[in-house]
C-alpha cells in the first residue's frame, strides 16, 4: 500500500538493514547447534536400536536444520536488499519535496503539488506527476520484496509445522534432499521445466535443501541459481572468518552490498531519479583455489538482443575482480545487454619471467662449479621452473575450457527461454583468449567471438569445431603489445596468431578517448594490452560494442610496427652491425619482422611461419 508524505517520514529504514545482520546471525547460530548435535552423536560409543534411532533422528534434524539455516540467510540477504532499495527511494523521494518547497511549492500528505502562483500551475502538475511516480516506484519495490518474503516465510512456517514435503508433477509428493537428487540424474534440458513446475515455496525449500548443488546445477534457471549462489556466498563468509581468511571474507561481503546497475542506468533519466543500484548476481561462486564465479552484469530480458560473455585473464582472481566487473558493466551499459564475467577457474597469477634472474645466478654458478653441461641443465631447470603455472603454462585454458562450453551451453538454453533471438558473443581478453580458443576447440557454440590481445586460438591442434558455422570471428592487438612477440613464437603453447588466423577479422585499436584538453593518445605499447578495456570512448571499446551489437566495426589501420620495442632496437643494430658484420646486420634487420628498404621503399614484411 503507498504510503503518504507523513507516513513514509517515519519509515526506519536503517532499522530494515539492521535486522538483515540480525536474521544472518540467527541463521549462523541454528546452524551451529545442528552441526554441534551431529558431532555430539559421532562421537558416541554406544551400539544397538537406541543409537541407530538417534541416529535417524539427529539425521532429520540436520536435513531440517540445514534447511531453516538457509532460508534464514535468503531472508537475510532479500531483507537487506529491500532496506536498501526502500531506503534508496525515500531519500530521493523527501528530498525531492524538501527542493520542491524551498522553490515555494504546496505538497499535500499525498503528493499532490499546488502553487500560490497561477503562473506556475504547470510546474505544479509536472512535480505532481514525478512525485506521484517516485512513490509508485516505492510501493511497487515495497510488494516485490513482501511478496518473496511472504513465500520465505510460508517455508519457515512449514518447517516448523513438519509440512516439509514438495509436490511434484502428478501430485506426488517427497523431500527437498530427492527433489535434488532427482535433479541431478536428468539430463540439462528437462531440468529448467521441472524445477519451473515445482511451486515457488517448495522451489525455495529445494534451494535450501542443497544451495550449493543447486547454484552449480546447468538446467536450473538462473534466478533460482542467483538466489542459491547468495546463501552459498552467506555461508562461505562464516566459515572464512572462522578460518583466519579475513581477506576473502570481507570480499565476498562486499560482493553482496548493492552496485550500479547498467540497466537501471541505461533508462531515461528523471527529476526524481532511477534507483542506479541494485544486488549483484552470481550464478556460480566456489570458495576453491584463487576464488571462482560467473557474475551476469546487467539484466536479461525478453527485450534483450545481446548477451556477452568476458574471461579475463592474467592475474585475475577473486580478490582483484573490481576492474574486471567495472569494465563489464561499461560493456553492459553501451550495448544494452548483460555481460557474463567469466572466472570458474584458476587463470595464472605470473607472466613467466619473474624467476628468470634467480635462474640465470644459478646458470652462471652451477657453470663455473660443473662446467658447460651443468649450466645447461641449471638453465633449463630454472627455465621450466620459470615458465611453471605462468601466462605460459596452458594448463589453465585445459582446465577452464570444458566448463565454458558447458556454461554455454546453459546460457543458450536459458535465453531460448528467456530471451530467443539474441545472440551470444564470447571475450577472451590475454590468458582469457586461450580459454575460449580451446573452447571454441571443444565445441563451445557462439555467434560471434573477439580474441583481444589474445595469447592464443586455443591450446590443442586440433581445429575450431563451433557448431555454429556462421559464427563471426575477430581480433584486436594494439600495435607495440608486448603479447604479438608470444603470439609468433613457433612453439606458442596457446595456438596460432589470432590476428593472421583464416577467418579472423583484425579490427582497429585506435584511440583512447578524448583527455581533459581534447587531446587523444594513441592504444599502443604495454599499456596497450588491457588499458582500453578502461576506457569506453576508446576506439577499442567501441569496437568490442559495434561487434556485440551486430554492427560494422572498423578494421585494423596501420599505424606503427605491431614490434615497436624490436622495430627500436632494430633501429640500433642494423646501422652499428652493417660494417662490421652483413650477416648479422641482415639477422638485426629482421627483428620487427619486415626488411627495411632505403628511402621511401616501403619494407617488405617477413612471412614467418
């Protein structure tokens, strides 16, 4: 029911956030007493009918137990997001009225604005019709979340009561713990249409019952998967708090604290305002290795024609993810469609060369102690060593390759059903690049896929085998990135050279946006290699869009050598050495990968295989 002027001043909406903390911490406790009994019973010595009944009871006890805990924590996480949401809109709401007065306006308790002035009677009715549709905006936000609390509240109830069975299709009736079993032994695609014609009370007992079976379960429709993966996060950061792991706890704390929305931000702004902010979503998360989850940035809707999906890559982990998400929800922004950030898997934290100083001493030391045959030895063993779990290492993209193309699979049932006719585009930015490469090796099906400052096409020999044959492929590698001098090596463990791959599309890096005097610096160099993902009005970026919209992007322009940093030392060389020595002067000249001609000639670029 909307409420008036008078009645929303006395909303505590603080208070709403405030008892969110207090329901976790409930939820906390009855977990711990439940797990507290089943140690207790464990740890018994007694044998016979007496233990084997207590066992069975202590056994349904924690099912049930377990259950309550989690339903507790969905209450906790929609409280705190309804106190955020509620609080959002009466700030925007009172301080409109408060700016509105100041200027001589008369409100009423129920919103409506008049003037002493007949001049501004029209104003009048505008500010009317604004504050009229903040306070709808309120109620609507208000019977949402009462709504998903009424049904979190008729599952707490039924567990109490002991009606704690779930209806299946043709009226029969079983536990949340079958109902999860059941799950597990379909396959993908039944899953979403069963767990859809389960009623919303008992899709939330099942939830309960195995959150994080559920969240990790392709099939399941992402809302519910979302809802899962936010009691796992939940559950995750008492359990890390207890551990000592500070750090991660208060990451994924901060991961359930409301962010901008892209959507709401892509929506015709107001006097009164959008609500920018809103939960963010997780598909999957994993408190395992360097901290794992699929993040859908943005909304899909059955209005959406686009969906992409990121994989970062070198250096990316759960604790350094903020840049990554920032530059998704700028993605999601300029094309109006959700962004997936990709991260269920470990991607190396190392490009390969940190060890190779500590290499070299003991290459130079084991020389002078046993000669040339153990420097040799000593170089090749600190080499490896080098090279191990580095930007070199293709592990990873084996490791992270065959859950992408299941997840692809997923996604592309859930827009069937959600969002038919948009189409998919997959991001593999550096390491990332050989993640989809080997995917796309494996089968994963896209649209349309960008290899950006791309280690690779993919880590096996073996062909792309994308089941779409249309599917549009290109690149974008700025001149100078350091990743071009990898991408050539004849043993590249990433694959080949997407920028001189058949049927891959170079497009242009360009420009960086316009600075504070207008001035634009070119996307070259180091710098080159990711700087672009952080700046929306570079060329790069925009193209990245143009693609995910199924627009034309613009081709690669030459600018400057894509070897700058051989191209100067080239530079160099070829002048001091054609004296002295043609033939090394030759091998100095071909360092950029082109001969260079006198005058005004232009070079002739090398084909290297």
């Amino acid at each position: 029911m909307r409420p008036t002027l008078s009645e929303l001043r006395g909303w505590a909406t603080q208070s709403i956030i405030d008892a969110a903390d207090k329901i976790s911490t409930d939820a906390t406790t009855v977990g711990d007493s439940v797990s507290g009994a089943v140690v207790v019973l464990d740890r018994a010595t007694w044998r016979g009918d007496s233990r084997a009944g207590a066992t069975q009871a202590i056994t349904g006890l924690a099912d049930k137990g377990n259950q309550l805990r989690n339903t507790l924590l969905r209450i906790a996480d929609e409280t705190a997001d309804a106190g955020a949401d509620l609080h959002g809109w009466r700030e925007r709401i009172l301080t409109f009225v408060t700016e509105i007065q100041a200027d001589g306006y008369v409100v009423s308790d129920t919103g409506t604005v008049t003037h002493p002035d007949e001049a501004k009677k029209f104003g009048a009715a505008w500010h009317t019709q604004e504050l009229h549709r903040g306070l709808n905006a309120l109620d609507e936000t208000d019977e949402r979340y009462g709504t998903v609390l009424e049904t979190l509240n008729k599952t707490v109830h039924e567990l109490a009561t002991g009606d704690e069975l779930v209806t299946v299709r043709g009226g029969g009736q079983v536990s949340p713990t079958d109902v999860v079993t059941m799950l597990k032994g379909m396959e993908t695609g039944r899953r979403r249409d069963f767990f859809l014609s389960l009623s919303a009370s008992d899709r939330e007992r099942v939830i309960a019952a195995d959150p994080r079976t559920i969240a990790g379960l392709d099939g399941i429709d992402y809302t519910s998967r979302f809802t899962a993966s936010e009691i796992n996060i939940r559950t995750d950061i008492v359990q890390l708090h207890r551990q000592g792991n500070h750090k991660r706890a208060n990451v994924l704390s901060d991961m359930l604290t409301q962010a901008d929305n892209p959507s709401a931000e892509a929506s015709p702004p107001t006097t009164m305002g959008n609500d920018p902010d809103g939960e963010r979503k997780f598909l999957y998360t994993e408190d395992k290795g360097n901290g794992h989850l699929i993040e859908m940035v943005g909304d899909l809707t059955p209005d959406t024609r686009n969906v992409t999906v990121y994989v970062p890559g070198t250096g990316t982990k759960l604790e350094s993810m903020d840049s990554n998400v920032k530059a998704a929800r700028n993605l999601a922004k300029a094309t109006g469609g959700p962004v997936f950030v990709y991260l269920d898997g470990d991607l190396p934290q190392k490009l390969g060369y940190e060890g190779l100083g500590k290499a070299g001493m003991n290459t130079l030391t084991s020389g002078l102690k046993w000669g040339p045959g153990g420097a040799a030895l000593a170089a090749k063993n600190g080499l490896d060593e080098s090279l191990k779990d580095s930007a070199a290492d293709p592990r990873f993209a084996k490791e992270m390759a065959p859950g992408l193309v299941t997840f692809g699979k997923s996604l592309d049932a859930e827009i069937d059903a959600v969002a038919p006719g948009a189409k998919t585009t997959y991001i593999g930015h550096s390491y990332g690049g050989s993640v989809v490469g080997t995917a796309e090796q494996l089968g994963l099906r896209a649209d349309r896929v960008i290899y950006a400052s791309s280690a690779g096409t993919g880590v096996y020999d073996t062909g792309w085998k994308n089941p779409n044959h249309d599917v549009e492929r290109y690149s974008m590698t700025a001149p100078g990135d350091p990743i071009h001098y990898s991408q050539e090596l004849p043993m590249n463990p990433h694959g080949a050279d997407p920028d001189s791959t058949k049927g891959v599309t170079r497009l242009d890096t360009g420009y960086y946006g316009p600075d504070e005097n207008g001035q634009q610096r070119r996307v070259e160099g180091a710098r080159g290699h990711g700087e672009y993902w952080n700046d929306p009005q570079s060329d790069a970026f925009k193209n990245m869009v143009k693609v995910i919209r199924g627009e034309q992007p613009t081709e690669y322009v030459e600018r400057d050598s894509d070897y700058q940093a051989a191209a100067k030392a080239e530079d160099i060389l070829v002048p001091a050495t054609g004296i002295l020595s043609p033939m090394l002067s030759a091998l100095a000249d071909g360092l950029d990968r082109d001969i260079n001609l006198p005058g005004p000639l232009p070079d002739i670029e090398l084909k290297l295989p």
